[in-house]
C-alpha cells in the first residue's frame, strides 16, 4: 500500500482552510504551517490567470530527506508515510536543506500566538504539550487520524472536496482513477523524488 | 468522530459538545473539543446542514477568540471625560453590580423621558443576542431607533428584491442545477456570501461537472480566480451592463419566457402614462388586457383568456401599456455600443454574454426532480456589494435581478432561488412554518413566521412613507432591512431638525466607527450620547465613544437557543432543513456575562417583563402552552425550551438539542421550487417605487428638506453615474474594497491563525494596483503610498502590483488597518479602507440607503 493525496486545482478556491485545518487538527507553533498555499498570477492584464497551490509535504517516494538524517529520525512507514521521530531528531535541519518542497519547519523557540512577551493561552499550553523544541516537524498524512480510520484533517475539512486520499497502489482506488482520467501530476517531477502528492489541472 | 455530546469518560474530561460558529454572519454547525475544561479543536458537525462539517478558516480559528488575552473581561468605566478619536478612555474596572445600576438608572431615565432616545446597534457576527434584543426587548423598551453599521456589510437593495421577486431576504443560485452562472461583484461558494461552507461545496461540484462561471468584477477576487472567464468591470457600472444584456435579451434576440412573464410576474398589468397600474374603479385590482376579447379585465378575472404583455393599447383615449412593454422601451436606450463606453467592457463581450446567459436558460424546458415536473432554467444572475455598493444601488440590481426574471429562471430548478421562502415545518408539527401569499394586487407577499422578525421580510409591503422623525429615516424609507443613515441625518440639523436624537445609544460589539464610512461621522453623531458598549474587544468604537463597557461572552461561552436567521442562513436547493443550538463550550471566563442575560435583568429592574415576554412570544411565534406568561420572569434556557417544545413538540426541548445538537428533515420539492405552486406575481414593474417616491416627495417638500431626492426612485431599471464615476480635476482613480474569504469585516483582524494567512499571502495586506497603471504614475511595488479620497479621508498603505486589477482601481481588502489600544494584536495591520468614505445623503440611494461605496481618489507616493 502506499497513501497518497490529490489536490483538485480546479475544484480548489484558494481560501486557506487546509492551512487552519491543518493547525487546528496539529496545534503547530507559529510560523509552522504543514499545509500551505501559495498564490501566483500568470498572463497581463485583462488576460490574467490567477492560481492557488496548496502545499505540504509530498511523501517523496524517493525522499532525500530521509537519506540525508543523519540520526534516521526521518523514516517512512510501509504505506509510504514519510515522517520523524522526534526523540530521534537532533535538529541539524539537514533534511531542511534536502527537501525541494520546503515541506519542513524547525522549531528554534518556544514562541505563542499571540506575541512577544504574552503568557501562552490555556489552548496552546494544551496543545503545545505535543511539540518539541530544537527539532524539525512536518506533516505526517495525520498518521493519528489514520489509526482512527479519519482522513487527514485537511481533506476531511476542505470545503470544495479538492482533496482526495487513498491508496495509489490500488488501480481502483479514487486517487489512482482520478490520476489516471484526469491528467493527475506530480509537482516538479522532474526533481526525480517521486511525490505521493498529485495535482488534477486547473483547467481541463 | 461521534456526532452528538459524549460524555466524559472515567476522570478525564474529554467531550466532543454541538454547538454553532460565530466568525461570520453565516453561523455554521460545529462540534467542539474540549479536554480537562479547555477547548482544544474545532471541527465542523457532519450532521449540520450549514457546512456539512466542513468549516472555512475562520470557524476553525474561533479557538483563538476564546482565549485571546486581549478580550474585555471586567465591566469598565471611562474616568477619562473627553471622548474623541483615538482618545485613551482610561478604563476603570468596576463589579457587574455598579455596572447595572449606572445602565439601568440611564435606561429608565430615557424610557421616561421618550423612549425613542434609546438607538441600538450591533454587530451581524454576534447574531443570535442581537435579533434576540431586536426582537424583544426594543419594542418591549418602545424605541425603534435600530441601525445596523451596513456601509459594506449588507444587502439594502438585494433585500428589498429579494422581498419583491423571491418573497425572502436574500438569494442565491441553484448551483446543483444551473449550467451558467453570471456573478456582479460576489462571491457565493468562492470567497464570502451567505451559506458560505455549504455553498462552496456545491459550487464546486456546478464547476466539477461543467457549470461556466463568468465574474464581472473590477478585482481578480477569488471569485474571479475561477472564473472561466473574469470580465473587469468599471466600479459602479454593473447596471449598464445588465441594461445592455436585457435589451439584447428582449429587443434583439427576442429570449424571454412569456408563460412565466404572463402567470407569474406583473408583466402584462397595464400602466399608464402617470407610471401607475391601470385599476379597476369598483376593485382597485390592476387590470391586463385579454387579447382574446380585446378588451381590459382585471388581472384575475376568471374569463381572461390571454393576456398582452407587448403592445400598447387605447382605453377611453388614454393609452396604457403591459408592463414588459414598458421594460422593453426602457431597456432600447442600452446599446451594447453606450454599454461599452461605461463599463470599459468590449461590445462583442457584451454581446456575447447577453446570448449566452440566454442560451443556457433553456426557455421552454422542463426537468423532473422527484417526481415532480417543473421548469428547467439553469442560468443564474447573482450580485452583490460590489455591483450594488453604489448611489445606483436601486436601478442596477434591478437590472441584473430582471436578467433572471425575463427568461423565467427565478425560483424554478437552475435558476436564482430565494433563501427558503417556503417552509412546510417539520414533519410532525408543521413548524416553523412560512409562505408566500399574493397581495390584493396579485404580487407577491412574503411569509413570516411570528408577527416580528427582526431583519425578516416585510408582509406589510411597502411601509407607508409617514414623517422624517426618525434619525434612520425608517419613517419615511422603512423598507430597507438595515441602514446606517443615522450618522448622516444626526450630523446634518440643519436639514434634519426634527429628528430624535440618542441619549442613550446601546452598541452591542458593533465597531461602528469602523463600519458606517468615516469614522469622524459615526463619532460625531453619538458623542453627546451616554454609550453602553457590550462587547468582546475594547475596540475603536468603544474607546472613542463608551461610557461602559460590558464584557460579554463570545461564541464559544454562551447558550443562543435560535442561533440561525430561519431563511438565508440555510442554503438554498434541496437537501436537509436544520434546526441548531448554540450551547457553551465552557463557562464564560472572568466575568464575562451573556448579553441576552443580561437584557433579561435589565429588563426586569426596567419593570417591562410583561411587554419583554409579549414581544417574544410574537417574534417567535410562542403559542400556549409554551407561550410566556406575561407576569413571570424566565431565564434564557427556559425561553430556550419552550421555543424548541412549541416548534418541534414536547420531546424536542432544549435538553435534546443540547445532546443532539442539530435537528434535520429533508426539504420538499415543493418548497425548494415554489414559483409554479404560487399564486403571488414578482414584479418587474416597481409601482410601489413611483407611489412611494411622491410620497417621499412630498413629505420632504412639505418639511423642506432639500437633502431628500426622488430622483432615483424609478420603477424599471437604469443606470445612473455613482458619485465615485465621474473624474475629477486630479482625481484619477476608483478605490474599492474586497473581501477575502478568511477575514470577517474587520473583526477577525485579532485573530493569530487569520493574520498569519494574510502575512503569507501578498495582496490583502496592501493596497492593489494595476501593474501598467503603476508603471505610468511612477509606482513600484511595496512603496508606501496614501490614497486622498475628493470626498473622504485618507488612508495610507503599502502598494502591491498586480496584473489582475483594472486600471482605474485601487483595491483593498476588507477592513484593516485597526488603531484601538485594546486591540494591540490587529492594530495597523491592512488597510482601513471606510476612512476614504463620505457619510452623507449624497452618496447614498434613497430607495435602499445604500451608500456609495467606492471612492474617488487620487495616489500620492509616501516614501519607498
């Protein structure tokens, strides 16, 4: 088996709710955001196209970030879940350097939301509990989630149903179908890592 | 994830709690986690029909309002006497007890006096507590002075159409069907709009399965982002637009309905030269004529046969003319050539979108949907505040309403539905329960539930014009549903002389100062007031103006049993009606009190419990046993209980809401799609808009104010320059505003995980111009700049760049740009964008009180 997602860029608004989603089901620092999106605009005025990408990490089935840790506390699990241990994690941020995708965030200092100086709130000393300082996070797939049989919390939320996930092993499986009638691609596969991740076209 | 209340397990409080958003107006259906008494996640409730559990970035943050160090915790005092702008009010924390007495002493002082003295306001994302005081305790007070701050926020003239053609408050496309959809200046499913979750999920299977999409927008909004075609508008020129495609539509294309136009609109009802229906003398009903017998019958007369809707016809040496007819002649002037000038739009486009719109209406088709045979017109118009946020306000929705009108898509499969104007009840008790009936004249009549809902449809239509004694002019111009025209008419004594002025002015968390248009305005029109602020923040409104501060729960703390507007909240089309409650997710912190608690009390020190409990037992239609007593005091959840055991039966209290958290039937057919079931006529001739503006007119004569003109009160559409239009000497550009869809006004500018998303993202921080525009001025990207208005204030930012602007506009994200000492976190972040807006009569449309809400300004460079 070997998970995977697809990001419909045409079903996709661009209104960030994977990237609140994502902090809200993980509790992560400021600064740390596991699914985010970028905003680009291509053509000139009045012809212009304007198109969101939502990011995180692509579960590179080639990962370099794995290859470079020197602790091997980037692993990835048999269904192609890339992620860290963080008791293993020194935090030299070499896998940081690796990762095309940018896809990962060290944690230098215990920072709150709400600013420099301010106490942290009763929420994130509850939720920071889950985190470490002096190590390198990213996103997991909600490997807890999964172990509840939930779809990770971004696709579970999206309000366009942009995101599907399943496994891409499967030749019948949603993703696999989509990939495969609707010109699914990886991002940048040039780069040779093999993303688990795929986009369906924003125009077709 | 179980989607009802759990208990808590063993020692470990740890419960998943049903409850309802409040981070915009929209107010969806969310479970909340809550682990050793702390909230730790928001999802969206899988079982409500309002988001189906998926929520927007906003209702996930909601965690971050909750505990956000910076809220009101205390009751606090001014100590500091000058009010003003910018002022430290230097608070003083004070016990709820010498809190109520100083509000309850000022209360009954004004209620002695002339109740009138009292005004309200409040904020839309507070929903529940607000209409619940709107509905209860200011009549029981005897005050109608009510304005909701609605400069950007509301709907003014969408509201009166939406009364007219679709006998509800609001639209919005029937997207699981339409095969076209055409949006003015709005974003439904793709940014902002009202059942925003549940429509983005049903915009994006309309897109999925092959829906167009075509956004006429100045900005490339995130609607326009996917859009299969964004057409730039010039702001405020929608209406020339919409002019344009209707003489296409009806004069050279020749696509219209006429089996709807005949049976279900004014269409063939006969109107003079004067501009009013031809009546029959014994009835006073309007007549048509019936090509059959070649004669004038009154429109319901059993032996008509065929009525005209074209021609004109000779009646005792008068002509008269159906009312189509009179829409085409009006509409002839709207050459696409004249369109293009206006709206910078190319003609062939013009054209092209005219024949398209029509095209995909199918005129003629019909579609079963369970069972039931109904007509098929998927094409859909939808606007909202950027093509109406201007003094055209009046004639260009009705413009673009009609485009859905004259090909028959209005309130059957695929076209623009109402918001749930029709409403069987549930299953077992036929409640709550509304329907459109047809008026003496044969229009249509909106449905109510009790006998005063606050921001609902009108039934009494239209409120006749009878004074100009009111500051927000309800008296003279009653049927918009919000207005903010109080500052306008309290600033201005020399025209409005007569008018009540506040003593007393009770804000709940509106940040009015923010909201209306310049904040000068606002401040200027209350300052003389004592201000009661409740709220969550010490905002701009508060510091400038309160003389106390109440602090009050949000969301997430308080028990709102009717959390939900019955109508627009629920999304249109078939699927599930929803009935929610919104219960603490833990007990309010400090002492922060529930607002609706508190006007309880106050109510009762104040002696008006029997009016207070009369009033709501009419705004929610309580009837006995469940209706209150008019001698005894009741708590907020046994009003709760008794409104949820009389509209869903004794087993439906509120103790099964509070475990289940939403209540769900499936709609019918029959509601969904209601035109070819009713009997009431949508009007596309606007009798009542010549009838009232004489009215108005002569009152104002009568009165002698100048600043009171009928101009605009036309009956068909039109298209008019906003004040914003038109050059002047050195006034180059058009500034307007945008919404993104993870800011609410400008009150989600506190929030860490909202900030964050605008810090990464480029444009809503800044001030957008076009790219080539730039180029010409001398402009680089990210250069400080500041924006003069001809008519308002200025504001200074940081400019973006950008190719998907039009080249006349500066563009600005909702409302930044914060400078309260309460608000340390939102302060200086975005742009304020209302600072460059006039509050006056002048820059506002007469028959909504919409105010103009672009501006005319010109960019100077700041520094680098």
């Amino acid at each position: 088996m070997r998970l995977g997602m697809v990001i419909d860029l045409k079903r996709c608004i661009g209104c960030y709710g994977c990237q609140i989603a994502c902090k809200a089901e993980n509790g992560t620092r400021p600064g740390t955001t596991y699914a985010r999106v970028l905003k680009r605009e291509f053509g000139t005025y009045p012809n212009v196209k304007k198109q969101s990408l939502p990011l995180l990490c692509m579960h590179c089935g080639d990962a370099p970030c794995i290859e470079v840790c020197p602790t091997g506390a980037s692993q990835k699990r048999s269904d192609g879940i890339v992620f860290i241990d963080a008791d293993m994690c020194v935090g030299c941020r070499a896998c940081m350097m690796a990762c095309p995708y940018a896809a990962r965030y060290f944690q230098d200092e215990e920072r709150n939301y709400f600013g420099v100086g301010m106490a942290p709130t009763a929420y994130e000393v509850s939720r920071y509990q889950d985190h470490q300082s002096g190590v390198v996070e990213k996103c997991d797939f909600c490997r807890h989630r999964l172990d509840q049989d939930k779809e990770p919390a971004c696709v579970a939320n999206c309000m366009c149903k942009a995101r599907i996930f399943g496994n891409l092993d499967d030749p019948e499986s949603e993703v696999s179908r989509l990939i495969k009638e609707e010109s699914g691609f990886q991002l940048n596969a040039e780069w040779g890592t093999d993303p688990s991740v795929y986009y369906l076209p924003a125009e077709r | 994830m179980p989607s009802t209340a759990s208990k808590p397990t063993a020692n470990k409080d740890d419960v998943w709690i049903p409850s309802v958003c409040g981070m915009c107006y929209n107010q969806c259906g969310i479970l909340a986690h809550r682990v050793d008494g702390t909230l730790v996640k928001i999802e969206g409730n899988p079982a409500s029909p309002y988001g189906n559990g998926r929520l927007c970035a906003r209702g996930l943050a909601g965690i971050q309002v909750l505990y956000d160090p910076h809220r009101v915790n205390y009751p606090l005092k001014r100590t500091n006497p000058n009010k003003g702008i910018g002022e430290d009010p230097r608070w003083q924390r004070i016990g709820w007890d010498e809190a109520m007495d100083i509000v309850v002493e000022k209360l009954a002082a004004v209620r002695d006096d002339d109740p009138d003295k009292l005004f309200m306001t409040g904020t839309v994302l507070s929903l529940a507590p607000l209409n619940h005081t709107l509905g209860t305790f200011m009549p029981a007070f005897g005050s109608s002075n009510i304005l909701i701050s609605d400069g950007h926020q509301c709907g003014n003239a969408e509201h009166i159409l939406a009364r007219t053609l679709h006998a509800s408050v609001t639209t919005n496309p029937d997207v699981d069907y339409t095969n076209y959809l055409l949006l003015f200046g709005c974003q439904p499913g793709l940014g902002t709009y009202y059942a925003m979750t549940t429509m983005a999920q049903k915009i994006a299977d309309a897109r999925a399965r092959g829906m167009k999409l075509v956004v006429v927008d100045p900005y490339l909004s995130t609607a326009a982002e996917k859009a299969d075609e964004w057409v730039p508008i010039k702001p405020g020129s929608d209406g020339a637009l919409a002019c344009a495609m209707l003489n296409l539509l009806l004069n050279e294309y020749d696509i219209y309905d006429r089996g709807y136009l005949e049976h279900h609109t004014d269409a063939p009802y006969l109107v003079g030269t004067d501009g009013y229906y031809h009546r029959d003398t014994d009835t006073g009903k309007p007549m048509v004529w019936d090509l059959a017998a070649e004669t004038a019958r009154i429109f319901d007369d059993e032996d008509l046969v065929r009525p005209a809707i074209v021609g004109s016809f000779k009646l005792e040496a008068e002509t008269f003319k159906p009312a189509f007819q009179m829409l085409k002649e009006r509409v002839t002037k709207w050459t696409p050539e004249l369109a293009s000038e206006i709206t910078t739009i190319p003609i062939d486009t013009i054209r092209r979108l005219a024949r398209e719109f029509g095209e995909a209406a199918q005129v003629g088709s019909t579609i079963m949907i369970d069972g039931v045979e109904l007509p098929f017109r998927p094409a859909a118009t939808l606007y909202f505040k950027g093509a109406h946020g201007h003094d055209n306000a009046w004639p260009t929705s009705l413009a673009i309403e009609l485009l859905c009108e004259v090909v028959g898509a209005s309130n059957v499969p695929g076209g623009l539905l109402g918001t749930n104007p029709v409403a069987f009840g549930h299953p077992d008790t036929k409640l709550p329960r509304w329907q459109p009936k047809a008026s003496k004249d044969g229009l249509i009549e909106a449905g109510t539930l009790g006998k005063n809902e606050p921001m609902g449809p009108s039934s009494n239509w239209p409120p006749e014009p009878t004074g100009a004694d009111t500051a927000s002019l309800i008296d003279l111009i009653g049927w918009p549903i919000t207005t903010c025209t109080a500052p306008a008419t309290l600033n201005d004594p020399e025209n409005f002389p007569s008018i009540t002025r506040p003593a007393v002015l009770l804000n709940y968390g509106s940040n009015l100062l923010m909201s209306a248009a310049q904040p000068e305005a606002s401040f200027e029109a209350f300052k003389d007031a004592f201000v009661i602020n409740v709220n969550i923040y010490s905002d701009e409104t508060a510091e400038a103006l309160a003389d106390i501060v109440l602090p009050d729960t949000c969301y997430l703390e308080r028990l709102d049993p009717v959390p939900n507007w019955l109508r627009h909240h629920h999304p249109v089309g078939l699927g599930d009606w929803g009935y929610q409650i919104r219960q603490p997710i833990v007990e309010p912190m400090y002492e922060r009190r529930h607002f609706s608690e508190v006007m309880l009390e106050v109510s009762r020190r104040l002696g008006i419990t029997e009016t207070l409990n009369l009033a709501t037992n009419l705004m929610y239609g309580l009837t006995a046993p469940q209706s209150l007593a008019a001698d005894e005091d009741y708590t907020l959840e046994e009003i709760g209980d008794r409104i949820y055991q009389n509209w869903f039966g004794p087993e439906h209290g509120l103790d099964w809401f509070r475990k289940h958290g939403v209540l769900t039937w499936p709609k019918q057919v029959e509601e969904v799609y209601w035109k070819p079931f009713s009997v009431g006529r949508a009007q596309i001739y606007n009798e009542w808009v010549v009838r009232s503006g004489e009215k108005i007119k002569q009152i104002a004569e009568e009165r002698s104010l100048p600043g009171i003109k009928t101009d605009g009160f036309v009956p068909l559409p039109d298209w008019w320059p906003c004040r914003a239009f038109d050059q002047r000497p050195g006034y180059d550009m058009q500034a307007i505003y945008y919404r993104v869809p993870w800011h609410s006004f400008s009150q989600t500018y506190s929030t860490p995980w909202l900030d964050e998303i605008s810090q990464g993202e480029q444009y809503s921080y800044f001030i957008c111009i076009n790219t080539q525009t730039a180029a010409t001025k001398g402009l680089n990207d990210n250069d400080l700049v500041r924006i003069v208005s001809a008519d308002g204030g200025n504001v200074e930012g940081r400019l973006r760049l950008t190719q998907g602007v039009h080249p006349g506009v500066l563009a600005i994200a909702n409302n930044g740009g914060h400078w309260a000492h309460g608000l340390p976190f939102a302060k200086g972040k975005g742009v304020f964008f209302n600072q460059l807006l006039p509050m006056d009569l002048e820059h506002m449309d007469l028959v909504s009180l919409t105010m103009d809400c672009d501006a005319r300004v010109r960019i100077e460079k700041v520094g680098g």
